[in-house]
C-alpha cells in the first residue's frame, strides 16, 4: 500500500474544479524538477535553495548503513536509551516515526524545567543516564532549547564520570554554529541537506539519525517513500500530491480549517506532524490553513463549522462502508514513507495556490527577539489582573478580566471570536506531569463553538506559531503557564530553564498583543490542584 484517498461532496466538487489546472500547469514535475520558478518571483531566491527535500529518499540512502552501525556499536557498550532533543520539524517527524514503529524515543523539546530533567534522569530508580545517548537535533545550528539542552546533559554525563563526547550525538547542516563546534569538541556529527528545511526534513538526517538510532526500520521507511516517488511526480489527475493540495487548498470560499483526525490507522501522531507542516508553510501574508488536531468525537464534529474541512487519516480510504459514513470529508490511507512524501507535496503545492512563498518562517523569529529581551532585561512579572482560587490572569486587553472571573475572562475572549475564528491553547507546562490537560481543548471547543488547536510550549513556537503570528488574524489566544518550586541551570548562560519558559511564554504573548490579537494568561500556582478549577471554568 503507497497511498490512496477518497472524495465526496463539496470537497470532491472543489477538486473537479481545481485540479485540471494544476495538471496543466505541470506543477508536479516543476516541483520534482526542482523549478523554483512555481511559487512567483518573491519566492524564487529561497524556493531554488529549499527543494532538496524532494531528492531526500536517494540522499538519504547511505546514511542508513552508518546509523545501524553506531547503533550496534552504542548496544555493545549497553547504551541503548535513546534521547532526542529538537524542536519544531526536528522533534516531530521523529516522534510519528517512533510511535508508529513501536519503539522508545525520549522527545525533549520543551524547557520546562522538570521535563529537562525527566529526560536526563529517565525512570529507573537508579536514574537512565548511565544507558543514554543524546541526538542533538538543529538546523540552524544556533537553536536555543537544544543548544541548552546540550548544556544539562553535558554536565549531567560529566558528573556521572562520562565523557560527552562518547554519549551526544549531533545533527545539524554543514557550516552551522554547532557543526564547527561539535566536530572540534570531537562529537559525532551527522550533516543534513542544506536544501531542506526543517519541517521537510522527516526523510533526512534529522528523522533518520534518532530515530535509527532507536531501532526503527529506516530502511522500510525509505522503501515506503520510494514507492510513493513516481505517482507524485507525474503530471496526471490521479497523482495524490495534487489531489490532496486541491482538496485542502481550493474552493471559493476556501475552507481554511482542516479538521486532522486518526482514525483506525496503524499510523500514531502523524496530525501533530502534518500540524507544523501546513501551518507554517502556509501562514503567512494573512492566509493559510490552519490544521485542528481533532479525536474522533471532537465537539466540532457535532458543530461542523463551515470553514472547517475534515481529513480522516485510515487504514484503508477506499473501503466502502466509509464513504457513507464519512460524506464530504477526504478520506486518506497508506504507509507512513507515503503519507510523509505526500503530504509535503501537497503543502508545497498548497502554498502556490494560496500564491506564498511556504518555504519561509518570516514571523517565527519575532517571539524569540522577544524572549531574549526579556531574558537581557529580567523585568519582574506583571501583576495579574485578579487572582482567582490560586490562578493567576493576566490579559492584553483589560476589558477581558470587566468579569473578576475565570469563566468571565474566557466568555469575554470567545467573544472576541469572529464567524471564522479559532481558539489556540497555549500551555507552557511539563506535560509529562500534565498531560491531562491537553483535554481542555475538547471543553474550550465545545464552549467556544469554534475550532480549536492545543499546543505544549514551546515547541510550537516553531511551527504553529508563525500561522499565529503571519496567518488571518482571526485568532484568539488562551496560554497556561505554571509556577514551580523545579528548576535547572543551563552551563554558562546567565539565566536558567526556569527563565527561559517563562520569557518564551511572555515573549510570544507580547508579540500577539502587537499583532492585535487577544491574549489571556493563566498561570497555575498549584497545578495539579488547579488545573481542575481551569476544567470547570471552560465549561
């Protein structure tokens, strides 16, 4: 099975329509071809230095040889824990990998300061460390939260009598910061392909090395890829690539929501992938597709929203019992390989329909400027608008806390919401001790009555956050912050994680308010006590 995907209702309307223009137009052989003419003058200059991810299966062959062989070199030595530290494409494209392969691979790509430290000392009683290695995972080279990452586990090795150098493993492009550094610290180092950005890099280095590393199947991976190589190149209303960017992209009015839900696929976590992939290829210049990570028994099933189409990901799209079930939804199935070719085909491809540039991030780096001002500075925290049961709120807008309650405050920001808005929960916590709180999201959708995405900060800093920041500004904005006795040094830097989260968490919320968007801020004082408070005030 490569990849299959079935249409009904309005959406196959809209592809019947859409379609024959992108087959004329030979979009998919110029993208195949490596024509950085497709995405229109402005793109040109990046697109030329950005399309190697189409040549990735081939280049990325000789690696797997190279991956096994430090794998089994690393098991000989009884270092069989594997910890990736990445963000954005870097952490994310692995984790699908891992979790459809059913093997174990520790995602570090938060700053919570407890979550740094779950990742250092694992679970055992006797702590992991000792059977660990550390894939340090960044393209530009110059990443904050693995660059810090890199610091802690550094000591961490040091103090149990290891040398780093035996125990982290680093990923990043030729002539990065980090490359320089590592292979003059004598580091292990992987290079990627320069021509491919992070979030089309899942088939590279940077979903390969950690990955492989783990146990995975890398070279099934590929295979599966490479099968998938000819359908999408070619310039036929039957490629899927154009089929599914037609689907997501097209009609007028576009529905610019896509619902993204698992349901009976052997794949686990791909939404989440697929999340930072269109989101941040595609929004940017007031437009884009804002992917909602959605259970099968989301409320906006219940509410259908007009501006939201429903992507169901399956274990076979084209079985009949389906397709009565699922009417108007795009029905998609196949093997992982596929769906990661596919689905960057597709979001490449969406982005010349919505006439950008998806290969550019332009207000990604607006939040981290403001988070190191605010490191620079270490300016004492506003003080909160009203404390309620131990919560802190804080808003951009003081009309948004007229209420003197929680409840109030979130009634007053889903009123902020227009016909085509959507609702982003932002939580900054440590998920591993938190994790229920991702269920807030189902409350807030069905309160609200508009789509709704969650995101653990900060890692969607880099891939969401720039359709916060450069799609339509229909957002609103709900972040959850927590205040913690858990706190860990970063290795010579003048502020700790502690800092660091809480200065991303302010950083990002200061350039949403300038952006006009509104913000509330919640920060638990006792979060597992509190986080019940927040259950009940969202209902």
């Amino acid at each position: 099975m490569t990849f299959d995907i079935h249409l009904s209702g309005h959406v196959k309307s809209v592809v019947d329509v859409t379609l024959p223009a992108l087959v004329a137009d030979l979009v998919a052989s110029g993208i195949t071809a490596g024509d950085p003419t497709l995405w229109g003058p402005a793109a040109e200059a990046e697109a030329a230095q950005r399309l190697g991810w189409v040549q990735a299966v081939g280049v990325s062959r000789p690696l797997v040889a190279e991956i096994v062989a430090l794998r089994e070199s690393l098991a000989e030595r009884g270092v069989n824990r594997v910890v990736l530290a990445g963000m954005g494409g870097s952490s994310l494209a692995p984790e699908v990998i891992a979790q459809t392969s059913g093997i174990p691979l520790v995602i570090l790509d938060s700053t919570a300061p407890a979550q740094v430290l779950a990742a250092i000392d694992g679970d055992a009683p006797s702590g992991d460390l000792a059977r660990t290695v550390l894939v340090v995972a960044s393209k530009s080279g110059s990443t904050v939260e693995t660059d810090s990452a890199k610091r802690a586990f550094e000591a961490a090795f040091r103090d149990l009598g290891i040398d780093p150098v035996e125990r982290i493993v680093v990923v990043t492009d030729p002539g990065s910061p980090l490359d320089v550094a590592a292979r003059a610290d004598g580091y292990t180092v992987f290079n990627a392909d320069p021509t491919v950005g992070g979030r089309y890099s899942a088939l590279t280095a940077f979903g390969l090395v950690p990955t492989g590393l783990a146990g995975a199947d890398i070279a099934e991976l590929l295979d599966e890829a490479e099968a998938t190589l000819l359908e999408v190149a070619i310039d036929s209303p039957d490629n899927p690539a154009l089929v599914l960017a037609a689907a997501i992209a097209g009609g007028d009015p576009r529905r610019d929501k896509l619902g993204l839900i698992t349901d009976g696929t052997h794949i686990v976590g791909l939404p989440d992938w697929i999340e930072q992939l269109v989101a941040e290829s595609t929004g940017k210049e007031g437009t884009g597709i804002l992917p909602v990570v959605l259970l099968p028994v989301s409320p906006e099933l219940d509410i259908r929203p007009a501006d939201l189409q429903i992507v169901r990901l399956v274990d076979e799209a084209r079985e009949f019992h389906l397709f009565e079930q699922h009417e108007g939804e795009i029905l998609v199935s196949g093997s992982l390989g596929a769906q990661l070719v596919v689905w960057e085909y597709a979001t490449a491809i969406a982005g010349r329909m919505l006439g950008i540039n998806p290969f550019d991030q332009p207000d990604v780096e607006s939040a981290k400027i403001a988070a190191r001002g605010l490191l620079d500075a270490r300016p004492e925290p506003s003080a909160p608008a009203f404390t309620e049961s131990g919560v802190e709120v804080r808003v951009s807008d003081p009309e948004l806390a007229a209420s003197g309650t929680i409840a109030g405050v979130l009634d007053a920001l889903w009123s902020r919401l227009a016909g085509d808005g959507y609702v982003a929960i932002q939580a900054y916590v440590d998920r591993l001790s938190l994790p229920q709180l991702q269920g807030l999201r189902e409350l807030v959708a069905a309160d609200s009555g508009r789509p709704t995405t969650f995101g653990w900060g900060p890692r969607f800093l880099h891939s969401t956050g720039q359709y916060h920041k450069g799609g339509p500004a229909q957002g609103v904005f709900l972040q959850i912050l927590e205040q913690t006795d858990v706190d860990l040094e970063i290795p010579e830097r003048p502020f700790t994680f502690g800092q660091l989260i809480q200065a991303q968490a302010a950083g990002d919320a200061r350039v949403l308010a300038e952006h006009g968007r509104p913000v509330v801020t919640l920060t638990l004082t006792d979060p597992q006590v509190e986080v019940l408070s927040l259950f009940e005030a969202a209902q």
